[in-house]
C-alpha cells in the first residue's frame, strides 16, 4: 500500500493545473440544456480536446493522452477544482466510449472515438422506453436486418442530452422470438437518420436536458452495431458498469461540492445565522465524499492490477447518488430563507448553484438504474440472496 | 499510488482467519463468558505463537516489525470472530507505546509482550473504564497528563458489569508516584494522542469484521427461512436493508485502510483520518446489529441464538476510544478550524 503520489503523478497534475487555469472559461457557461449552451459546451470540449485533455486516459491515436486511470483520477481533481465547464458529452466519453474500447473493432474505434473526444459528435444514451425503465429487458423497440442495414422502429425516452446530441447510443430487439435479455442487439443511430424524430422533454428545472426519440423505419449500417447481433444486453452492461461504477461520475466532482459546503458552512457561521443542528451534516457530507474518493481509488488500483468492475457498480451507485443529494439537501437548509431562490433573484448572489444542484441531484437516486434496482443486484449478485 | 495490500498481507490475514475459525469458535467465546475472567491465557499464548501481541514489537524484541496495514486486516478477523482478548490493549496500543518510549519499560515489557507472556491494560482518559485490568500483568495509566507504569497489585480494580459479556472493564484506584512515572509533559502528550488514534483505529478494524459476519449470519437466516412459502431472503423489504448495510460496510473498510496507513507511516492527517474511520466503521457495525436482528425477528431476540454475540461487540466497539460523537466533533474542528486536508491523501501542494 502506498497513498504518495510519485513525482510523475505530481508533474501530471501541475501540467493538468496549469492547462485549466490558463484555459478555463472566466465566465460561467449556460446551461448545456439550452440550445446557446450547448454549442458553448462543445466550444469548450473542442478546446479541451486541442489541448489533449478531452479523454487523458484514452490512447493518443484516439485523442487521448495515453493516461492511467490514477492520472485520470488527478485531471479530475483539477478539474472541478479550476471549476471548468461540466461535460456535455459525458454520455459518450465517460459511458460509450470505454465501451468502444471494450467491444468496438479497430475500425469502429478509429471511426467515433476520435470525434467524441473534440465532441464534434455528441452524444445521447437511449436506454428507456415508455414499457421498458427499471425492467430494461422489457425493450420493444426493433431492428430488423435488411441486407447491410437494421430498420430501425420504437420509441426510446428520457434520452439524456437527446434534445441536442449528434448521435445516440441504445438496445433493439433482433430476434423477435426471444424474450428479456436475449435477442438484443446494441445500435448507434446518428439523429439526423431519416425516420428518426427527436422530441425535447423539459425536465424538472425547466430545461430540455432530455427528449423522447421516435423511431420510423430509421435505417442504420449494420456496421453502426456494437458488439454481437443478439447479444448486445452484455454490451449494456458494460456500459452501466462505467455509468454507475466509475467514471460517470468521479469523487472529484464529490469533494468539489463538499468543499464548496464547508465554505458555505464557515460563510454563514461568520454571519452568525447558523442552525448548530447543520454542523454534523455538513461533516458527514465531507467525510462520505472521502469515503467515496477513497473507495475509488482503491477501485483503480484493483482495476490497474487486472480486475474488473462487477456488481460492486451498484454499491458505488447508491452511494454516489444520496450524497449527492445529502450535501444539497445540507446547503439549502444553511441558506434558510435563501434556499428557494432562483440564480438570477437579487438575494442569491454566489448561491444560486446550490437550488440547480439540489434539482439535479434529485435525479442522481433515478438515473443510471434506480437505486431500489441497485439494490437488489447487490442483495442478489453480491449479498446472494435468493431471486424468489 | 497504490491503494491495495500485498499478496503476504492477504495471506497472512487468510491464516489468521483460519486459526481463529479453528481456535475461538462461538463456542469458545460463549464458554468464556461463563468464567471468572472471561479471558483464557491458552487462546492467548496461541495467538502469541501466531505473533499477534508482537505484531508491532521491533524483531530484536521477539516481535514482527510489521505496522497498522498489516495489523488492521488481523484485527478485522479477530472482529469477525468476536474475539475478546486484549489485543486492542495490548497489541495495538500499549506495545507501540512501550515501544516508542524506550528505556527499562522496553526492556521489561516487549519481549514479554511479544511471547504471549504479558498482557497489558491501558487507562487513557478517553475511557471512562479500563478494559482487561482483571488479567493484565502491567498497568499503563493516565494522571495528571502523565503516564505511569504500575503493577496491577498497587492498583484496586472495581469491576463494572457491561453488556456485552465478554467485556470486562474496571473503575482502577491507584496513586500515582514519581517512580512510577514513565513520561510526562510533551513526550506523554504524543504517547496519550497517539494512543487514541491506536485504539480507535483497531476498533475500526474490528467493527468492520463484526459487521461483515453479522451480515454473513443475516443472509445466512434470511435464505433458510421459509415463510409465505418462500425464503424471506427473497422480499425487497429484506434484500434492500441488507444492502443499505453492504453499502455502509464497503464505504467504511477503505476509510479504515487509509487510517492504517496514516497511524503506520505517521500522516499529518493521522487524528482526522482515523476518527473518519471510527466514526464509518462502528456507524456501519450498529446499522448491521440492529438489521441483522430485524432480519433474525424473534430467535434473534434470544439469549440462545449467537446473534447478540456480534451485535454486543458492535455496540461496546462503537463506544470504546472515543464513540461516533467525540469523533465527528474531532474531524469537525479540524474541518472548520482550517486544519482538515483539503484534498485526500493530505496532498497540498505539487512539490516538484
């Protein structure tokens, strides 16, 4: 065991910090759900990935830096620490793109990898449709095979980012025979498909951050598809494995939220207004968020050694997703009379982000699989407690 | 950067897990119960021959020369099996102590400690009672910010009774002397702050073996028993709250690990990262006490099933060195009097 950065890590990460600070946006973007914000966002990743640091732990042949995952882990801290733009598509870089990696051809790999790190196409996931949310395998919609290419019909929703993405990413069913996880196939389908049609959802803030996507005799190459013909429900996998598990989501962004509390804590503790009850909340908030980084690391280190991500995913989950919403819940209660301002009112000068994060955590115990899912894969995958 | 245990560390963690299995089965721990001490000196001299007591004494001394990584796996077995010896006294905190301040008390003690032939109690003010003073052969007290050595016939013991059977803490009247006197002023002061840290950290161990058993035995019962004409084991209500606790557990041990390799290598961070890890460890010990009997519902409630002998420890763990408040409000001051790490790993500053 050794928690010492070498000096390698360390140069790594002055080089990542030098790189933001002289790069990084003054200003706030707008939000990446508006139309404006969308193309500033891509702007901004093409920038990034100019300067090399889209995917640092991607080969250099696909716009990656060649990077470990404990590299990864160091640009991640820097960041959220230089308090950088969030990631427009995260959907693609952070969930396909590993997955690619993982089951992509050489030529599939050299064809999206590359224009998913400059973000020249973004992308949305289509995992859920109208019958088929937390029992995924209860997909409809169809691909069926007509010479080189699938026809492509059913209707995907709350497709993240799908207002305004390029591409996206989801499950049809090949073999109309089957039932549940078998006879499915792992499709990406560009959006300006003929027969595609995309309908923006707003979501809770207001925001179109999802859409529905109809799908009518879409026709998609046969080379669009991920992975083996009927057996694309093990591709899904393991793109939730990276969703839930690692990379969606690292500790970085965690104890950027935890610090800034803390900060939030001592303000109002200096303007004598604070509720002593809050004191330990705010504690638990940054002691989790540790947790959660430490868990990562070691998560890494395991994966560095040759492991692999299993159902231990839906622990990381949960875990992530209740803190997230714990610290926000935390902060709001600090702003007392503040908490339900909106960022633009007069009186939520510097604390407007707390009400948008609080919204958006919301979504954190829902998205990626429910928690309640995540549950019982853990009772019944790792726990092995009995199906029935 | 490497956030994992060698492959002899989890070797000898697996070693030790089978002698206890073999050594201090249930049975044992609840046979003990029943005698005067609670403690056997034969399961002692065993665990001496395996080189726990010495884990931390220095070779020269008989001991391993290992530190708290290899130590906090060990301690986590003997949590799993509810072992009540005084290692935790003895070989986490009084044999780093001795160790560190030197001298005749070094020259007395270490070699003793590490053959199994010494036990020792401390009484550190962070403890209202003083565990395992009935059968310790020294006594390492605290008064008046000092620590003295005193042999346990100068001293009277006044048992109090605790819930959990297996443990024996006492109230110690003494009187302190000048030639009991082993350190005083800044060097007690380390040795005392330190000795928390040591004792709160190998509870944390432990509590984390407690908690992974309690669930074992949690979804032991809950796959056996039958009702509705199927396994309760198979109702969300009872898949969801044991995984509420895996989760708590799996977010604890890397607390506790971090903590190990602070108290071992001496990190600025050492206090704050060990109460964290005091703090998850025993949090997620109780939520698995208090689940595993909800699981169990009424055998579990009996003196008769073995539940209680875990769910005991768990509770008497949470409260020793320091309970889950004294250390929320440790890692607090730090946090918001500025002390705290602002990045994991006590990273600052790039130093190239």
């Amino acid at each position: 065991m050794d928690l010492t950065y070498t000096s390698e890590q360390q140069a790594f990460r002055q080089q990542a910090r030098s790189w933001l600070e002289s790069n990084v946006p003054a200003e706030p973007l707008a939000s990446f759900d508006t139309a404006d914000g969308f193309e500033q966002h891509r702007k901004w990743e093409q920038k990034l990935n100019a300067g090399g640091w889209a995917m640092v732990p991607w080969p250099v042949e696909y716009g990656g830096r060649g990077s470990d995952l404990i590299e990864w882990l160091i640009f991640e801290e820097e960041y959220y620490r230089s308090g950088a733009p969030g990631r427009v598509n995260q959907n693609g870089i952070f969930l396909l793109g590993p997955t690619i990696m993982e089951y992509g051809t050489d030529e599939q790999k050299a064809r999206y990898l590359p224009k998913m790190a400059s973000s020249e196409e973004v992308w949305a996931q289509g995992w859920s449709e109208p019958n088929a949310g937390s029992d995924m395998a209860a997909i409809q919609a169809t691909a069926v095979r007509d010479g080189d290419h699938y026809i492509l019909n059913g209707q995907k929703t709350w497709a993240s980012r799908g207002a305004y993405a390029d591409w996206l990413f989801g499950m049809f069913r090949t073999d109309p025979d089957t039932e549940r996880h078998r006879g499915i196939t792992f499709v990406l389908v560009p959006l300006d498909t003929p027969g595609v049609t995309v309908r923006p959802i707003e979501q809770l803030d207001g925001e179109a951050g999802f859409a529905e996507v109809f799908l009518d005799d879409a026709r998609v190459p046969v080379s669009n598809r991920l992975g083996e013909e009927n057996k694309g429900w093990n591709v899904a996998m393991s793109t939730a494995g990276f969703e839930r598990g690692l990379m969606l989501r690292s500790p970085a962004r965690f104890q950027n939220t935890a610090r800034k509390l803390v900060a939030l804590y001592r303000d109002t503790v200096a303007n004598g207004e604070v509720e002593p009850l809050l004191r330990d909340a705010v504690v638990r908030s940054w002691m989790d968020a540790e947790a959660y980084t430490l868990n990562t690391y070691q998560t890494v280190t395991r994966l560095l050694q040759g492991g692999k991500i299993g159902s231990e995913a839906s622990i990381n989950k949960i875990f992530w997703s209740e803190l997230d919403v714990h610290m926000h819940e935390t902060a709001l209660a600090l702003l007392g009379a503040r908490g339900e301002l909106l960022p633009e009112a007069p009186g939520a000068t510097g604390v407007g982000d707390w009400l948008d994060g609080y919204l958006f955590s919301l979504s954190g115990p829902i998205y990626a699989g429910t928690n309640e899912i995540q549950r019982n894969v853990i009772a019944e995958r790792i726990l092995n407690l009995p199906r029935k | 950067m490497e956030f994992a245990f060698s492959e002899d560390q989890e070797l000898l963690r697996s070693t030790v897990r089978d002698f206890l299995a073999g050594e201090a089965p249930v049975k044992i721990i609840r046979e003990l119960w029943e005698t005067d001490s609670g403690r056997s000196r034969q399961l002692w001299s065993s665990l001496a021959e395996v080189g726990l007591p010495g884990l931390l004494v220095p070779e020269d001394r008989g001991g391993l020369a290992m530190d708290e990584i290899d130590l906090v796996l060990l301690l986590e077995e003997s949590g799993r099996a509810a072992l009540a010896e005084p290692l935790i006294s003895t070989a986490a905190v009084a044999a780093p102590m001795i160790r560190d301040l030197g001298g005749a008390l070094a020259d007395a003690w270490l070699e003793k400690i590490a053959g199994g032939d010494a036990i020792v109690a401390v009484g550190h003010p962070v403890n209202r009672f003083t565990s395992d003073a009935h059968v310790a052969d020294l006594l390492l007290l605290e008064a008046n910010g000092e620590i003295h050595a005193v042999d346990p016939s100068a001293a009277t013991l006044i048992h109090q009774p605790a819930n959990d059977p297996a443990r024996r803490i006492f109230s110690i009247e003494w009187k302190p002397s000048a030639a009991s006197c082993v350190a005083s002023g800044a060097e007690a002061r380390r040795e005392l702050d330190a000795a928390i840290d040591r004792g709160a950290l190998a509870c944390a161990a432990q509590a984390i073996g407690v908690g992974q058993r309690l669930v074992e035995m949690a979804v032991a019962y809950a796959t056996e028993r039958h009702q509705f004409g199927v396994p309760i084991g198979s109702f969300q209500a009872i898949k969801h709250a044991l995984a509420n606790v895996q989760v708590a557990i799996e977010y604890a041990q890397p607390v506790v690990y971090r903590a190990a390799h602070s108290v071992a290598t001496h990190g600025r961070c050492r206090s704050v990262d060990v109460s964290m890890a005091k703090r998850a460890a025993c949090s997620a010990a109780e939520q698995a006490a208090r689940t595993a009997l909800q699981v169990h519902g009424a055998i579990g409630y009996t003196w008769e099933q073995d539940l209680h002998v875990w769910m005991r420890r768990a509770w008497s763990l949470a409260g020793a060195w320091g309970n889950g408040a004294w250390h929320s409000a440790r890692v607090a001051s730090a946090l918001f009097e500025g002390t705290a790490p602002t990045e994991t790993f006590g990273y600052s500053a790039p130093t190239v």
